[in-house]
C-alpha cells in the first residue's frame, strides 16, 4: 500500500493494449469512407429538395433525375395512351384542305409570304400554343426579272431564230392556280445573271459520271451550253460540273421517260384530263451547290442576321446562267441534234431512258453544228431580303430535353399542294393535337418545338440559320427532329432516319391505320416496304443532322410507279390536283398528321428515349463492309486499306449498344412498379434513367468532326453526308468514300483513325 513516503509521480509497468479486433485499421477506413459516401448521397438528395433554385456544376442538371415531377414515369395530366388517342382523333380531313386550300392561293416564294408566316402563327395560337413567334433572318436571294431561250440558225450568211421557247406553263381552265396573273415565272435559285449565245451538248441526266462518259468520248464541251435532263442528282450539281468542264450555260428538262407507265406514249391522257404529265410543266429549283453547303450563301456557318459580314459567293453558287424548261420546249432542241455526234445508244444503259423518241427525238449528243446555236438569256435580282420561319414552344418538364418538329411553307409556285404545303397542313393538325392535350391538363415530359421554316426551296436556308444561332442550345437540349416536307405525293409510304430512330419510326407505323384497305384492317406498316433510307439532303433535317449531330427522320407518301405523275415544283402542283389525284379526300393527308403526332409522342413522353442503339451499331457494321468494298474495287489505290481498327472499334460498339439497350428494356420493366418503390429506390431509379437517356442522347453528337469533311467544311457529321456529286441522295463514311475516289491512300487511314477514335469515345459514353 502507498504511504506517505511513496513518490507522487510512479511509473507502472502494464501490458500493451490488446487490439479489440484483428482487422481494426481496416475497419476504420472502412468506416470513414462510408460515412463519407453517405454524407455526400444525402446532400445530392437533400440540397435539391431544401434549395430548389440549386443547380450541381457541370453539364447535367441533376434536378431532371433527382427532383422528376409527381406524375414520373407517367405523362402529367393524362396518361400516355390518354395522349395517343387524343393526338388521333383530332386530325381533320376538312382541316387539312382547308389548311392548303389557304397555303396555295397564292405565290409564297422565300421572303414574300409574311402573310403566311402570320397565319401559320395564328393558327398555332388558337391551338393553344401560344408561345408561338416569328423569328426573322436576312438573307441573299435572287428573284426573276427577264429571260429568253431561242434556237437560232444561220442561213446565207444571216441569223433566223429556228425556235422561241414559250419558257410558259399552259393555263387550264378547271386548274384556277395556273391562271393567276402574278404566277411566278420559270426559273433556278440561285441562278447567274448571262446571255450567252453557243452550239449546245446533250448531256443525260448531267450527272459526274455522264459528264466523264462524253469527256471520254472525246465529245467537245468547253465553251457550249448543258441540255441535260432532270434526275439522278440535284439539279445545282449538273450546273457545277457543267461550269468546271468550261460550258457557259445549262438547260434542264423533265423527260417523260422517268415517268414510268404514265406517259402519253403508254396512252394515258395528260394533265387535267388524266394521270399523265402536262407536256407544258417547269420543274423550278435551286442551283445552289447543296452538297457544298446549305443556308445563305453569303453567312456560312453563322445566323444570316442583319448587319453581319457577308461572305463572297464563289463556289457556292454557279457563275453560268441556267434555266428550266418543258419538254414541249425541249423537243425542237433535242430533234435538231439528230445525226449530229454520238448517240446515247453507243453509251451505257443509264443513257438509253429517254421518253421522246416516238415524238421523232434520236438522243443524239451533239454538238450541234457551228450554224445551230442557242440563246440562253436569264436576268435575275439578288436583294438581301428578311424571310421568317414561325417557330412554337411547348415547354417540358424536363428542361434539357427538347423534340422539334418541322415543315418548310415557302415553294417556288402559286400551288405547292404536295411540296410543301402537303406537310404545312399536316403540321397544323399536329398542332391541333397538342393543343387539344394540353386542354386536357398535358404537359409534355419534353419540350416541344414546331417549325415552320421558310426559304427551305433557296438552299435549306430558314432551317440551317436557325440552327447556327441556337446550336449551343441544341448541342445540350435536342432529342430528334422530326421533318415532313411532302406529306403526300401518292400513297406509297417512305422514310429516310438516323439508324438511332429505325426501331421507334416501325413501331408507330404498324400502329397506325393505311388509308390503302386492300386488307381489312391493314396498317401503314403492313403496306410499306420496310426500307428505310439513309439520311442524305434536301430539306431541313440536313443542318440538325450533318451540322448539330441531332438524329433525324424524313416522311411522307411518295408516288408509285401507278401513280398519277407529280408535277414537282410546277403551277400544276396545285389544289385541283391534290383534290383530284394526289389525295382526293384528303385521308393521306390525315395520316401522315397521326404518323407524325404519334412518333413525337413517343419521343417526348416516354421516360426513356425511344431509340435504339444496337440498330446504328449494325448499321455502321454494313457502312465499314461497303468502303471496304469499295477499296478492293479501286485500281487506283494500292495496297489496299482493310479498315481493321474501324471493324474492331464497330464491334466493341455493337457490344456496348446491347448492353445500353438492355438496360434501357430493364428500367422500363422496373418503371412498370415505380409507385411500389420507397422514396430512396424512386431516386436511384430516375438516376438510371437519366443515365440512360444521356448516353442516347449525345450519341450522334460524338460523330461530329469539328473541322468538318475536306472538301466542304460546313459538313460536320463523319457517318453521314450528302453525297459529294449527288446532293440528295445520302453518303455514309463521307470522308473515306471521298478519298478513296481521290486515290488518297493516307487521307483514307486518316479518316479511318479519326472515326475509330470517335467509336472508342462512344463506347465510354455509353457504360
């Protein structure tokens, strides 16, 4: 026992601490990262809630997954299959014809149909859209002041006009439209000023390939005038190959002989008498090199706004005068070349198509002889002048999420019934959908954007100056674009998409009833071919796809080979044709509203974004085994590529789509029981969703090359372009297809590494 002698301060000896638990220190590590972990999930859920005006860092506004609305997974207001029945039911057959009735009593060329442009605005207003505005742009146009086309022969020394071409479309009494004392007159967008006077060429369809044919047959091109028929490519590259090959003028005519069986040769009776054309009919257009780039000439790849710096036009509009003529106008032409140069029977066989042969037309190709020459004069007036699309705005819940709609309403005729006012009509009847859903307490999950763009017919210019402004906003927000130029033309369905949007465009058309009942309860989808094109250009979905990287869909009823021929961009693209044999009774027109109101509503409303992954993994699967073979085939180019890196990365690809797709096809089985989960699994579920919906939807973004394709930097999409020489028709593997061409070996691995790095990147974003 201590005693007072014991010392204040003792050391005393114990022994060392026995550890409670073998694994302590792991146990404390443990401990400290999950409490952390739990601390940092509790504010992600908690901030929201406490501070609703809180916005996380970064790109993704966490609210949209940590704060869904009340109604989530399902539409607010009323039930998805609530909204699908009302966005069938309103669309009207009296509507739509009243829609066209107003859209084509008139010329509503691009810059000229304000008044259009205000009772669109209206019309979307009384459907209770009422964030409807006209936004308005600056453009650089031309408008037609003069022309003339006269063949002209010299005798004896002195000069005889042989033909003066009407350059008219013939009045008919029961078509009012073509009798309108301020129709618009025959003539190409975009066209040069001239007058050139010269022996002139038959050149086929003017397409590359034909040109190459006569510059291999030695056939004497520089300094005469094109006469080339329409088709095969868009009309602005016939010009341009023309002009690159030395020729100072070019003439384009619709031959009967793509009309298939509905020919006066085949004994059908013409225009308005019966389904053949009207021998008098002008296809109008644009020349501009679509291929090239899109928009305004003069403000490439910014807003045409005004007081910008406007751009030179060279190379992007022809430099040589063009116009476009009948074959009424053409035949005196074409029979004066006969016995003179080759034959186009000593060509391939895409030159034996021509139709005028039984009105005495041998297609021989000239040139004509230096006595036999034309007169080709055009005087047109470039103005800058405003155009205004109408753009209206449904807001969704969901602010980083938008679906947009769209419909050009200028054309290059009084008429336009099919193209576009076809569309524009339809429009309106999806508008009236809209606007009867949210009068019964919808609101979209998705924003909802309409569109009606103007100067679509110039060069895509309403759509693409829209884009270049509000591209920040798309890159974050856009979900798809939904494009109806012509909504019916005849009864054959037809659609171009991005491969992302194949699997979603089926399953609405085997939803929706055809107005084709050779079966008894057919839908749209059981009369279609299933083909589904690859998106090319031509109308507006071009800048969403190839400029933003926002996937894409085309529709609308085209003609069939037994359909009555569509006067396309002619005064007998008219009311009275529509009425009496495009669509009498108007049901196609109907159609087309339901197809494209249920399409949009399966975009907007459904919690997952309806796309489908794996389809544009096989798809690009079939794109790597057509350049390669392509390459095999090229002589030119030697070794040959084998494209391995890219076939790999495109198989990893397919392998993570699947994955993304099942666990898309997961979450929405989960979502069925989502009002049976506590308030926590709730959260971690729209979490997975967001995730899922953000891999879908910046997929096609990362396509995007920032410098753009080598030849034409406004194309930004490496997948998918515009075809080089075709301009409508689509290309996939621009940049490598065009290489290849080219003979450029290296530029071909360098296109190959730049999309293998894009795969790659892909299949990160998508785990």
């Amino acid at each position: 026992m201590p005693t007072e002698q014991t010392p204040l301060i003792q050391v005393v000896t114990v022994a060392p601490p026995r550890e409670r638990y073998s694994h302590q220190a792991i146990r404390k590590v443990c401990t400290l990262f999950l409490g952390g972990a739990c601390i940092l999930v509790g504010l992600l859920f908690l901030i929201p809630i406490a501070f609703p005006d809180f916005q996380f860092p970064g790109e993704k506004d966490f609210r949209s997954f940590l704060r869904p609305t009340e109604a989530w997974p399902q539409s607010q207001g009323i039930s998805y299959e609530e909204l699908q029945n009302i966005v069938q039911k309103v669309p009207s057959a009296k509507k739509v014809r009243e829609s066209s009735k107003y859209y084509t009593s008139g010329p509503h060329l691009a810059g000229t149909n304000l008044s259009q442009a205000l009772w669109t605005k209206g019309r979307w207003q009384e459907a209770g859209i009422l964030d409807t505005q006209i936004v308005a742009y600056d453009v650089y146009l031309n408008y037609p002041r003069d022309h003339r086309l006269a063949l002209l022969e010299e005798k004896h020394g002195e000069q005889h006009v042989r033909y003066e071409a009407s350059l008219e479309e013939d009045v008919i009494e029961e078509d009012p439209t073509t009798n309108l004392t301020n129709r618009v007159p025959t003539f190409h967008g975009y066209s040069a000023t001239g007058n050139v006077t010269a022996q002139y060429v038959y050149v086929n369809y003017g397409t590359y390939q034909d040109f190459e044919d006569l510059v291999n047959a030695n056939v004497s091109l520089a300094g005469k005038i094109a006469l080339a028929k329409y088709g095969g490519v868009f009309r602005g590259l016939k010009v341009k190959r023309a002009q690159e090959l030395g020729m100072i003028g070019t003439i384009i005519y619709s031959d009967p002989g793509d009309d298939g069986d509905m020919t006066d040769e085949n004994g059908k009776t013409q225009y308005p008498n019966g389904p053949a054309r009207e021998a008098s009919s002008v296809q109008r257009g644009s020349a501009q090199y679509l291929s090239i780039a899109p928009g305004d000439p003069t403000t490439p790849g910014y807003p045409s706004k005004p007081g910008v710096i406007r751009q030179p036009v060279d190379g992007a509009i022809p430099a040589i005068p063009s116009i476009p003529i009948s074959y009424t106008d053409a035949l005196p032409l074409l029979k004066a070349l006969n016995g003179h140069g080759p034959s186009a029977a000593d060509f391939n066989k895409y030159w034996h198509t021509g139709g005028l042969r039984y009105k005495g037309v041998e297609y021989n190709i000239g040139p004509s002889p230096p006595e036999l020459t034309l007169n080709l004069f055009s005087d047109q007036e470039y103005v800058t002048t405003p155009m205004w699309d109408v753009i209206g705005i449904i807001n969704g819940t969901l602010t980083d999420e938008a679906v947009i709609l769209g419909n050009h309403r200028d054309a290059w005729i009084a008429g336009g019934a099919a193209d576009p006012n076809s569309g524009s009509s339809a429009l309106n009847e999806v508008a009236r959908g809209f606007g009867a859903a949210m009068a019964a307490g919808w609101k979209p999950l998705r924003t909802i954007v309409l569109a009606s763009w103007d100067g679509e017919e110039y060069g895509l210019i309403g759509s693409t100056e829209w884009v270049e402004e509000y591209l920040p906003w798309l890159s974050k927000s856009a979900v798809a674009y939904l494009n109806v130029d012509v909504a019916t033309a005849g009864p054959n369905f037809g659609v171009a998409a991005a491969p992302l949007l194949n699997k979603a465009v089926i399953e609405i058309v085997n939803q929706i009833h055809s107005p084709n009942q050779t079966k008894e309860g057919q839908s749209v989808g059981d009369t279609w071919n299933k083909h589904i094109a690859t998106i090319g250009s031509g109308s507006d979905f071009t800048a969403f796809q190839d400029y933003a990287g926002v996937p894409c869909v085309d529709l609308g009823f085209r003609p069939g080979g037994d359909s009555p021929v569509y006067h396309y961009h002619s005064n007998y693209d008219s009311f009275y044709w529509m009425e009496n044999f495009g669509d009498p009774g108007w049901h196609y027109h109907v159609t087309m509203a339901k197809i494209w109101s249920s399409l949009a509503v399966k975009l907007i409303d459904s919690p997952i974004i309806q796309f489908n992954a794996t389809d544009y993994a096989k798809a690009l699967s079939s794109y790597v085994d057509k350049v390669k073979e392509q390459a095999a085939t090229a002589s030119h180019l030697k070794p040959k590529p084998t494209f391995s890196k890219l076939e790999s990365s495109v198989a990893k690809l397919h392998s993570a789509s699947q994955e993304l797709d099942a666990r898309a096809t997961q979450a929405e089985k989960d979502i069925a029981h989502f009002s049976e989960l506590p308030l926590y699994k709730r959260r971690w579920m729209a979490y997975r969703v967001a995730r899922i919906n953000h891999s879908y939807k910046y997929l096609e973004r990362h396509f995007l090359y920032p410098d753009g394709l080598d030849s034409r930097s406004w194309f930004k999409h490496s997948v998918f372009a515009p075809g080089l020489w075709t301009g409508y028709a689509g290309a996939t593997f621009p940049g490598i297809v065009e290489s290849i061409d080219a003979g450029n070996r290296t530029n071909v691995h360098r296109w190959e590494d730049i999309i293998t790095d894009q795969v790659k990147k892909i299949i990160t974003s998508l785990a």
